[in-house]
C-alpha cells in the first residue's frame, strides 16, 4: 500500500508539468501531422484533405531542398565550433588568473543580448567599405568585400554570428562541471608523468561528458530554431543562400499563407530533430560517464 501511495504522489507531482507539455508540445505536434493532410483553407474555400501530396511537392521543391542542405551546413558550422570555444573558453577562465571575473563576463554578454540586438551589431561588422571586416581588411591592402550579399560567404558570416552568441552561454555549464572535478585528479595525473593534454583527452573530457550531452541537445536544437538572424541580416538571401529550414517555413506560412504546405515543412523539421534526438541518445548516452 505503501509504494502504491508512493507512485499516486509521484504522478500527481508529474501531473502539471505533464499536461503543460502535452498542451503546447504533443497536441501542436499531432495537429501539425494532421494539417499538413490537407490544403489551406480560404474564405470561401474550406480545406481539402490531399493526404500525402504536399509531402510529394516538397521532393521537387527547390527552396526546400536548398534550405535543407543550408541547414545541415549551418548546423554542422555552429555545433562543433561553439561546444570547441566553450570547451576552451570554460579551461581558460577555470584557471587562477588575474581579472577572472570580468574575463568571464566578457565572454557570457553575448548570451543576455537579444538575438535582433547581436543581428544588427554584426551588420556593422559587415557592412561594405565602412564596416569593421573591411576597415581590418583595407590595413592590407583588401578591398571591400559585400559579406552578406555574397552567395559564397553569407552563410559562413550568419554561422559566425550564431557562435559567437551561443558559445558563452554553453561556456558556463562546461566550467560548472570542471569546478566539480576533485583537483586530486590532477595531483595524481602529475605523479604519474601525464601530460596536460594527456589529462584533459583521458580524464577530463570524459567527465565532461554528461554535460556534452546536454550541451550538444541544446545546440541541435537551436541550429534549427534560431532565425532572428535570419531575418535581420540577410531574409534567407542573396537567391536562398542563406535560408534555413525554419526561416522557410515561417515564409511559407506567414508570407504566402500556405499553412498546409508549411505544416508539411514543420512535420519534416520534427522528424529530422527526433532522429538526431534518437541518435545523441544512442550513441553518446552509452559513452557517459555519470560521477
């Protein structure tokens, strides 16, 4: 009777939290499926169900297929550059130095500026001829370079960005967990003739672990969620060169008014960060170490 009473309270606890999600995570999710079956209703036209077409439209849609490559390049740009400098900002500050503190400020700022806010401070950065690059470049003789009208360079410029805001904000958790670490580790590593390199490859990156898992979710997911750039910098050009997955979807649906074809593009976004969800739990779960 006991543990029964137990498990009644533990799920009255779960309770809240559960209904929350399902509200505004599972329900938007399902009606999104269901949607996307059907066409866009107009006002004297209501929605027709088309089951799969959309889903066949997007094989031969263009945009679609550009902004999905563009999404993988983005994602790729900005997760392992961003988890790296965190790694090597977290080791750096971890350190005894003098004016630790404001070292460590300056590189959390980025992370409380609005996205819109670091958007239109990189456009300085980027602006031809008088913008910060090219005033470095033209030290050397460079001349001016149009970094965001560019098709070869926009999408290297917004992964720039991306990084440069998210990677304090991961820095934090990675220090968190090395000041955890029993600096015993060290002592013993030194006894033994260890490298610096040597202790951090065999004995602190593993124990780091768990917070790269946590650290690489969060990063996956916002390589697919983060568009105020986006929208800001570049509108997904110059001829869709910079245009991601959700920056097309919300042009599809909010701009062209195609809610069924956007509920489509959604469902496809869903599935692919299930699969990356799937796939950091079975692969990096099994390498975590937990203390």
């Amino acid at each position: 009777m006991t543990d029964r009473r137990h498990a009644i309270i533990g799920w009255l606890l779960l309770l809240p939290a559960a209904a929350l999600l399902a509200a505004f995570t599972h329900w938007p999710a399902l009606a999104t499926l269901w949607h996307s079956l059907y066409t866009t209703p107009k006002p004297n036209r209501p929605a027709r169900f088309v089951g799969l077409e959309h889903y066949r439209l997007l094989a031969e849609d263009p945009v679609f297929l550009t902004a999905l490559v563009n999404n993988a390049w983005y994602a790729l740009g900005t997760i392992v550059p961003s988890i790296a400098l965190a790694i090597v900002m977290a080791l750096w500050v971890n350190r005894a130095l003098a004016g630790r503190g404001l070292l460590r400020l300056a590189y959390f700022t980025p992370t409380v500026l609005p996205m819109i806010a670091v958007a239109n401070i990189w456009l300085f950065f980027y602006t031809p001829d008088y913008g910060l690059l090219d005033q470095v470049r033209g030290w050397f003789g460079a001349g001016a370079h149009n970094w965001l009208g560019s098709k070869e360079t926009v999408l290297g410029a917004v992964i720039a960005v991306a990084v440069w805001k998210e990677a304090g904000f991961f820095m934090i958790f990675y220090l968190a967990a090395l000041q955890q670490q029993s600096p015993e580790l060290r002592e013993a590593a030194a006894l033994e003739g260890c490298s610096r390199w040597q202790f951090f490859w065999r004995v602190t990156f593993p124990l780091l672990m768990p917070t790269t898992l946590f650290v690489l979710i969060n990063a996956v997911i916002n390589a697919f969620r983060l568009v105020d750039h986006i929208v800001v910098m570049t509108r997904g050009g110059p001829d869709n060169a910079s245009s991601l997955l959700l920056y097309y979807i919300y042009e599809t649906g909010f701009k062209y008014w195609d809610a069924g074809y956007a509920a489509a593009l959604t469902a496809v976004l869903l599935a692919i960060l299930a699969a990356l969800a799937l796939l950091q739990f079975g692969v990096l779960e099994r390498r975590t170490h937990y203390q």
